[in-house]
C-alpha cells in the first residue's frame, strides 16, 4: 500500500466511483478493484480481499461497506464517511428525483410503458444474479439441500428471513466444510489494531447517532406515524439482511408490501428497476419504498413527504453500515480465523440462494400475470397464477432480456434501455 491519500484525492476519486457504480455489486467491486488497487495502488490485493471477505459476512450491502472500509483503511473513520457516503448520495438523489416524477407522471402512457419494459427486464436481471451466485455457493449436496430448504421456508411457508437465516447459520456449522481463506494474510496497521476501549466507544458513538433519531420520531410523532414506522423497519431490516441487495429485496418486499401495504407488487419491481439504472448500491430501490411511503401516508404534500420518506430509510439504512465497518474492521484477522464461524456462514451463503430463488419467482409471477391468488394447504401457501391475466409482451421484453444479459453478456445498462424503449413502444401503440 501507498502512502496515504489526501482528502481532496480520496473526494475525487470515490466520487468518481459514486457516479460510475453501475451494475450491482459485482461490477461495483470490480469498479473499486481497478481504481484503487490497478490505477491508484492505494491498496494491495491481499489487503482488499481482507476487506471484501470482511463485508461478505455483514448484514446490508457489501460494496458500499466495501467502500467504507477501504476510505477507513486509507484515512481512518474520516476516509471511511467520506468514501462511504460518495457511494451511497449521488444514486441516492437520483433515485429520489425519478421517485417524485413517479409519484407525479406515473399515470402517462410513455412513463408507464417505460416502468413496464424495466420491469419485465429486471426479471432477467433477477435470473441471472441467481444463475451466477448458485454457481459460486453450490458447491456440496449439503449447501443444494440449504438453498432448497430456504426457498421452501420462504417461498411457501411463510417463514420470516431472520429465521431462515438463523437456521442456516446453524445447519452450516454442522454441515458445511469451512470455507477457504482467499489472498493472504496482512496484518492491520499500527493505527487500526483492535482494542477493547476503541471497540465500546466506536459502538456507543454509532449506537447513538443510529437508535436516538429513532427514538425521537418515535417520541415527537408518535410511534405508528409513517415516519416512526420507517425508523423502525430499515433498523431492523439492516441488522438481518445478510447476502446483500437482492437478499434485502426478499424481506422487504415480504414486508413493505404484504405487510405495511405501503406499495403494490408491480411497484417494488419498478423501484428496482430504477435502483439498476442509476448508480450507487441496488439497496437504494428501498429510498424508493420509503419515498413512496411517505408520499402516501404521511399527511404532508406528496414530494415532501416522499422527500423526508427517503431520508428516513437512508438514514436508518446506512449508519448501521458505518457502525458495523469502524467497530468491527480491526478485528478482521480474528473473524476470518475462525474455522466453524466460516463453514456458519457458507450455510447463509447457500441460504441466500433459496431466498433469490423466490424473489425471482415472485417478480416472474407479478411480471408475466395480471392477477396472482394463493391456494391454501394448512400452514403452506401456494401462489398460483390466472392464465388468463397473462402478459405476452412482458414475456417477450423478459426473454429477450435473458438472452441479451446471459448469452452474449451484453451492457445491462444497455440491455435495460432498450427494453425501457420497447415498453415505451408497447403502451404507446397498444
């Protein structure tokens, strides 16, 4: 590693990578990859696997805690906020921005066809972040019959994600070898070495700055104002979201839709698809749920209420993310030596499978039919479709969307404007 950085170069070079942080976390991390290790030589590839390996196991989204911690390393907690929050605000504006014009133009033809095409695409999208993460978890009997279990909990059971995920902690320490270490081993450096005072004093800082906002809303608007109810869910959903955005979709949507009714199926898939097309971590489709939240229920006019919706869930999202990165990066060294806290969390990994399998399925079944209605077995449910409410175009923008992003690999920035415009085409001449 290099000599560190000053804050103006760290300013310009994780705003860059706030701006060009397209295409999920893969490419996100690779994004980060090339700049800082290839371009910058800020980092070593031993230090940034450290790193990656580390966020891997947290709850929330890993390429922006990624960021953190990289900016922690190259600055300390300074570097770390500012690396971390170049990530997350220029997508987070950009998100808020395309919620109000949801919330005011989403009745026009062209808008809707737009929302449709994106719709139908993230499908794909969808598939294929299961196709490739099933290739990288699946690799035993054990970890296949994981996945399958925890799609069958979720998907017709109706078992609540933390269990799901507290069960797959406990059947991968039983049943999973533990994981292999990538990249060597680097010690920390003088000035982020672990010590048991630094630890409850980082911990009680963030704690504050997290739980006393939340106690506040809860005391001045009362504890069911949409607001307080935010407060509460992001807190919750970024202590138990482990394996990233698509498993943070999972829970909420289980939640913000069934539960709160604070949007409709389709509409969860139109925040995702405008969370693909902007920058930043694809968790920022939930400043679309809580914008849309707070323009619906929170007595006030609809943009600024949708507009402080939004800054609720980014507050409630993000500084647990902090929290988990300054408190807990010094012991990196430690967490990764633990042989049977590896093999836990390969058994989360697998888990995670299970849980993108239904997402993709739930997304298929609200994107392809009109109507969705649930057979009862006792305690199962069984989502079955009207055959009738079938949507051929959204079929045919779905497989054309599958075959452009998994057989020829195409830009799926690219890939989803086109089938934005194909949507567009579709309600315009319908």
């Amino acid at each position: 590693m290099t000599d560190r950085p000053s804050y103006g170069d760290l300013i310009r070079v994780f705003g860059r990578i706030g701006v060009l942080s397209f295409g999920g976390p893969a490419g996100q991390i690779a994004l980060m990859h090339r700049i800082l290790i290839d371009e910058r030589k800020w980092l070593d590839e031993a230090r940034f696997l450290h790193a990656l390996n580390f966020c891997m196991l947290l709850p929330g989204p890993e390429a922006m805690q990624l960021a953190t911690y990289a900016g922690w390393l190259l600055r300390g907690v300074a570097g770390g906020l500012i690396a971390g929050l170049l990530f997350v605000l220029p997508g987070a504006a950009v998100v808020t921005v395309l919620s109000a014009l949801y919330i005011a133009l989403g009745g026009v033809p062209a808008v809707e066809g737009l929302l449709f095409g994106l719709k139908a695409a993230v499908l794909a999208v969808v598939l294929e972040a299961l196709l490739r993460i099933s290739k990288r978890a699946l690799k035993s009997g054990n970890a296949l019959v994981i996945a399958i279990a925890a799609f069958a909990a979720i998907a017709f059971a109706g078992i609540p994600f933390p269990i799901i995920i507290l069960m797959a902690l406990v059947a991968g320490a039983f049943l999973l070898p533990p994981a292999p270490l990538k990249g060597a081993t680097t010690k920390p450096l003088a000035s982020h070495r672990p010590t048991l005072a630094s630890f409850l004093a980082t911990s009680a800082i963030w704690l504050a700055i997290w739980l006393c906002p939340l106690i506040g809303l809860a005391a001045l608007l009362g504890p069911q104002h949409v607001f307080a109810v935010e407060a509460r869910f992001f807190s919750i959903m970024a202590t138990v979201t482990f394996g990233g955005a698509y498993a943070v979709l999972a829970y909420v949507a289980q939640q913000a839709v069934e539960v709160y009714g604070w949007l409709r199926p389709d509409e969860m898939l139109t925040g995702l698809g405008l969370a693909e097309t902007t920058p930043g971590p694809l968790i920022l489709v939930l400043v679309f749920v809580g914008f849309l939240a707070g323009a619906r229920e929170a007595g006030l006019d609809p943009v600024a209420g949708g507009a402080l919706g939004a800054l609720v869930t980014l507050w409630f999202t993000f500084t647990p993310c902090f929290m988990w990165i300054f408190a807990g990066a010094p012991y990196i060294e430690t967490v990764r030596n633990v042989r049977w806290l590896s093999a836990a969390l390969a058994g989360v990994t697998a888990a995670v499978v299970g849980v993108i399998a239904n997402l993709a399925l739930w997304f298929g079944l609200h994107v392809l039919f009109g109507t969705i209605r649930e057979l009862a077995f006792g305690p199962f449910g069984l989502p079955v479709p009207d055959t009738a409410t079938f949507v051929p175009a959204a079929a045919v923008i779905a497989l054309a969307a599958a075959v452009a992003l998994l057989r020829y690999h195409a830009n799926l920035i690219a890939v989803l404007a086109l089938a934005a415009l194909c949507g567009i085409a579709t309600r315009l001449w319908a």
